[in-house]
C-alpha cells in the first residue's frame, strides 16, 4: 500500500459526512457539515455542538435538513466544514 498525501483543513475518515441545513435569521439559510451520528431504530441521531452556531438557529427556527452528500460534493463540504459565523469569510 502507497501513501497519498493530502491536503486538508479537516480530515473526516471512516464516517459519513452529512450536510445540516437550517434556517439562519441573517443569511437565510445556512448549513454545515456534521460527522458524529449513528442510527437508533428508526432515528439518526446527530452529534451537534451545544454552543455553536447551527443548534441555536435550529432552536430558532424549529426545523433543519440533513443531506447525505455524494463526493461531487466535496468543495462544499471543506467549506462548510472549515468556515464559521466568527470568522470573515474571503
């Protein structure tokens, strides 16, 4: 087996990436990218961090959206896993 290097800001492995979208009361809509989860009978339980930015918007709005990307996706996902409400975007 060869190395692969690569480069990355994040490093998801071995886990499904998800994409939780939700309503955001500045931009709209807004998501980012979940890795923590397993199922529960009929449920997927999600791991969110309870100061972030997502859950409280979540709270807000009620609702939110999981989408489970396919690897076309990947640029959205390093974004979105990379970039948050406290910093300045480019």
């Amino acid at each position: 087996m060869s190395k692969t290097r690569i480069t990355t800001d994040k490093l998801y492995y071995g886990f499904p990436i998800f994409l939780l979208g939700y309503k955001d009361a500045l931009c709209g809509y807004n998501f980012t990218t979940i890795s923590s989860s397993y199922s529960l009978g009929d449920m997927l339980v999600v791991g969110i961090y309870k100061f972030g930015k997502a859950l409280g918007q979540i709270k807000n709005a009620g609702c939110f959206t999981i989408n489970v990307p396919d690897c076309n996706l990947m640029k959205e996902i390093e974004i979105g896993g990379s970039f948050s409400a406290r910093i300045n975007l480019p």
